[in-house]
C-alpha cells in the first residue's frame, strides 16, 4: 500500500511537467548560477540569494504547471487591473532610485508593479480574444490595442523603458498570434518610422546617449559609452574557448560594469569563448523550439496565443540582451532569461516556462 501510495504522489509531481522544458531551463539556471558566482565570487550572500531565488522560481513554475489553461485564463482580467493600479500608485507613492520612479515600498520590502504586466498584458489580451473568438473583428484588434497602450505608457513613463519594450512585445506578440492581418503590422511598422524624429524629442537625454553611444561609443568612453566598450572587451578577449571559469581578467578586475545581471553574458563569454556562446545561444533556441512546438498543438485559442506570446518573449529577452552587450543594441535594462542575477524577472519567466507546461501537458484531445 506505501508503495502503490509513492507511486502515486511521484505521478503527480511530475505528471504536468514537460521534461523538454524542465532540462533546459535547469541547465540555463545551472549556466546562470555558475556564472554568478564567478562575478560575485567576493560576497557569497548574492549566490546564495540567487540559489534562493531559482528554488522559488521553480516551485512556481510547478504549481503554476498543475493549473489547466482554463483556470489560468481567470486571472487575466484581475492581474491587469491590479497591474495598472499599482503602476499609478507608483506616480503617487513610488520610490524614486536614480531619477526613475518604479518601485512601491511596503515597509519590509519594495516591488515593482511593472513585472506584473509581465504576464498579466499577455494573460488579458489572451482572455479578450478568447472571449470574442466566435465573431472577431478590426475593432477588437483596436480594442486590444489600448488595452496594451495603457500599461506601456505609463511604465516609459516611469521612465522604464526595457520593461516597457517587453510588456509591448508580450503584448503584441497576443496580436500576432491572434490573426492581426499583415497589412496592419506593415502598416504600424511604416507609421513607427514617421514617428521616430518626434519620439526622439521624448526621450530622457540619458537615452539618447544610449543610443548615439551604439553608433560611435569611444564619443564618451568615461560616460554612456563606457558599458559596452568593456563588455566587448571582455567578449572579444574570451577567444574561441574562453578564459576559463573564474578566470576572467575584465570581471575580476571589475571592469564589467553590472556584471551579476544586465551584463552577465559579458562575463560568460569572457570565460567560455565562442564555444561556450556557441552551446548558450543553442540552450536558448532550443527552449525557443520547444515553446513554438507547443504553441503549434496548443488546442484552443487562449493557450495558442499565450504560448506564442511567452516563447516569443523569451526570444526577445535572449536576443535584446545579447545584443546590447555585444554593442548591436543600445543599453536597456533587459536581462538575460535564467543567468541574470534577480530575483522578481527569473520567478516572472519561471512562471512563464510553468504556463507552457500547463498549456503542453493539459491540453484537450481534438476528435478527428
């Protein structure tokens, strides 16, 4: 009887994991802590808390894995309004940290009611055109569309403007998924490009450095310009094989600047090389993959466009992160999926990895 009860409970546990994503995933974060540990070799507290930190990102990738898609589907509307409220009691009440407005204190701890619009952006437009499926037209992508502008103004507002560009691409990647005719995406891409010179009178003059320091970063080597030339030091001094773990000249002599989160990809191919890149960039797409194979089978509306939504998310982390420490992207706070050090984005994507699971492993047989 103890026996036939073990074997029940380990079905349970791992019935609604998809081992695909699970090995992947573990590995990244394997990766990740390795790495964090050798750009925070002097204070151990921040690999323990990053140690910390994957324990509960996986517990919640678990129990957000054991919830069918359905149920999942339920706290789209109340985190999106939760979402939006907290974003203006920011404006309100909010912490300010280095000329930005993003945080709200609760006395024992801040948090930062953008990750939120994370996953609950996605999870609302996801309900919308469920909910409208039947009978979906222009004016719902219109609808849609607002419902995604709302929160993406107003965390570049904070100014954010890493967070809101991922909030943006969930969202839109919502509408792709959910049939947004290929005119309108042309069409949005052409008016985007009119509107450039008159964006560019709205950014923060800290931004527009960020973006002439792409084009010519020894303008300000001191300056605005001073993170990528270091990170692509450090990339190009890797050589093909890297230096080797612990080893890295630029990180130990601390000239990578944020180098347990934003820049940690610096730090990894200081001491891995190309090879290393190599093998990183294919954990990625083959996490990539496997998200757009479920996507592929996903059987109903809601889980085809959310699982779009977070695989393509997961690209656009990987790719904006990469490329702005390899100096092909300006300097935004992207970080890099399961390696940066941080506790709030690695629980974020975990639950992220825990909805395709739930999406894979719940998903109802269609009779032929």
């Amino acid at each position: 009887m103890l026996h036939s009860f073990l074997l029940r409970a380990r079905k349970r546990l791992v019935e609604h994991l998809d081992v695909p994503l699970l090995l992947v995933t573990a590995a990244l974060m394997a990766t990740g802590l390795a790495t964090v540990y050798s750009a925070t070799y002097d204070a151990s507290n921040r690999v323990l808390g990053q140690a910390l930190n994957m324990a509960v990102g996986l517990c919640a990738m678990w129990a957000v894995a054991q919830l069918p898609p359905q149920k999942l589907m339920r706290f789209g509307v109340p985190l999106y309004i939760l979402g939006v409220i907290l974003l203006i009691l920011v404006f309100i009440f909010g912490v300010k940290v280095n000329g930005a407005r993003r945080w709200l204190s609760l006395g024992f701890t801040r948090i930062q009611p953008s990750e939120l619009l994370k996953l609950g952006v996605p999870l609302m437009l996801a309900w919308y055109f469920h909910k409208h499926e039947a009978l979906l037209t222009f004016r719902h992508y219109v609808v849609a569309g607002l419902l995604l502008l709302l929160p993406f103004a107003l965390i570049a507002k904070q100014p954010d403007l890493g967070t809101a560009i991922l909030v943006g691409a969930a969202g839109f990647y919502v509408l792709f998924f959910a049939g947004l005719p290929w005119r309108v995406i042309i069409g949005l891409a052409g008016a985007a490009a009119a509107a450039a010179p008159f964006v560019w009178t709205l950014l923060h003059d800290y931004q527009r450095k960020r973006i002439l320091t792409l084009i010519d970063p020894s303008s300000d080597p001191l300056g605005s310009g001073y993170h990528i030339i270091q990170s692509t030091i450090a990339i190009g001094s890797g050589g093909s094989f890297g230096k080797g773990w612990l080893a890295g000249t630029q990180t130990h002599l601390e000239f990578i600047p944020e180098r347990h989160t934003d820049f940690i990809f610096a730090v990894f191919a200081e001491e891995r090389g190309l090879l290393g890149n190599a093998v990183l960039v294919m954990l990625y797409l083959l996490l990539v993959g496997r998200g757009l194979m479920i996507t592929a089978n996903a059987s109903t509306l809601f889980a085809r466009v959310m699982a779009g939504s977070i695989t393509l998310s997961l690209f656009t982390y990987a790719f904006v992160n990469m490329g702005m420490v390899s100096g092909i992207l300006p300097v935004v706070g992207v970080p890099l999926p399961f390696m940066s050090y941080g506790g709030t984005a690695l629980v974020t994507l975990s639950i992220g990895i825990g909805i395709l699971m739930s999406i894979q492993t719940h998903r109802m047989l269609v009779r032929q």
